[in-house]
C-alpha cells in the first residue's frame, strides 16, 4: 500500500491556468489509454495524491533575492 499524506482541512480550491501549460518538441506518440484523462472530469476530489498544500509545510529554505 502506498502512504497517502494526510488531507487538508478543508477542500481543494480547483486553479485553473490554462496559458502555464507550455508542450515542446516533436513527439509523435501518445501514453497508453489508461493514463490519458479529459478535462474537465479527469480526477475527483476523492483521489490519492491530488491533494497539494502549497503554503505548508514551508519548503523553500534558501536565501531571498
């Protein structure tokens, strides 16, 4: 079994960026079908690991600019 961390309290908020996404190179070959998803619909609030805190814990240690 694979260790889940622990859920937020509260649920996720749903960011949607679509102009962040940049895809390059010349591939010609998609992944196996059971990894491809559509959006909106691909996963669920309920599945493991989509859960991401991104103010906690802190995780940038190094020095300011």
């Amino acid at each position: 079994m694979t260790p889940q961390a622990p859920r937020p309290p509260h649920p996720p908020r749903r960011l949607s960026f679509p102009d962040d996404l940049v895809v390059r190179g010349g591939g010609g070959k998609l992944p196996p079908s059971r990894y491809l998803v559509k959006f909106p619909g691909g996963y669920k609030n309920d599945d493991p690991g989509l859960n991401v805190n991104l103010y906690d814990p802190e995780v940038w240690y190094g020095q300011g600019s």
